[in-house]
C-alpha cells in the first residue's frame, strides 16, 4: 500500500511510501434480528445500513456485542466503496440528509483523485501552532497537536 503525505495548506506531496500491513483473519459475524430480517437497527443515522447494502470490497465499520463467545453483528456502517460511491443510509433522517454518504465520498474523491472537499465537508485540523484549520486539501499527515499541560504530572511522595 503507498501511503502519500501532503501539505494541507498547498496540496503539495511531501512523501511517498510503501507500507505493508498484516493480512486480517475473515471474521464471521451471527445477525441482529433486525438485519436478519433485511431491516436496520433504528440507531444513528450513519449506523443504518442493511445487509443487502454492503457489497464486496466495501470498508464497513460493525459495532457488534459478544454473547457466550458468539459475535452478532448489531449496526453497519458503510465507510467507502472502492470504485463506486458510498449510498445514502436508508436509515438517514430529513435533518442529516447526505452528511455521512456525503463525507465518506468527498474522503474518498480526494483520496482517489485530489478532487477537493466540497466546503460543508472539509474536515478540520490543528496546525502546529496550535489554531484549528479548516483546508481544502486535507491529507492522512494532518498533524494534530497534543497542547502539554501546564502543570508537572503528580509524583508520588515517598516518607
């Protein structure tokens, strides 16, 4: 996998590498009854996929609990589609309508293509100096900023 690092400010590539991860295991996940049933679980709006939504290739997030050593898939959240778009979330309610498929296929254009973020989805990030940027050419490099306390940590007293 190439792993490419851009300037937020300019857009210009600052590096290239090659990165390899371990292969993952394939996970086996028992169904909620809701997803059984071809519904969704009426939860946050991005959490609403069904089953029949994901389709091969997808990046999905699963929230799932674990019962007597049994994984069940509860919600699925569909985070890009490689080569295609990501779909609106049946689930999605009038208020928040295109927010998640919306940001997941702006990601995924500037990722795929350098197409800039559209304005109402540029993500947001601390800079160096500490301000929050908002950046038309966003990157996976985005530094973010761990502001120091002003404190010293507490020490244990010894007598």
């Amino acid at each position: 996998m190439l792993i490419e690092e851009f300037n937020p400010r300019t857009g210009a590539q600052l590096s290239l590498k090659e990165k390899h991860y371990p292969e993952v295991p394939a996970k086996t996940f028992a169904l909620a009854s809701e997803l059984a049933k071809g519904g969704y679980a009426k939860t946050w709006s991005a959490d609403t996929y069904r089953i029949t939504d994901v389709k091969v290739g997808d990046r999905v997030y699963i929230h799932y609990d674990r019962k007597d050593g049994v994984d069940t898939c509860r919600t699925i959240r569909i985070l890009r589609r490689p080569g295609g778009v990501v779909p609106p979330p049946p689930g999605e309610k009038a208020l928040d309508k295109g927010e998640h498929h919306g940001r997941m296929n702006a990601h995924q254009a500037w990722e795929e293509k350098r197409t800039p973020y559209p304005r109402e989805y540029m993500p947001s990030f601390l800079d160096r100096d500490g301000l929050l940027y908002d950046s038309p050419y966003p990157s996976e490099s985005m530094t973010i900023v761990i502001i120091p306390p002003k404190a010293p940590m507490p020490r244990l007293v010894r007598p």
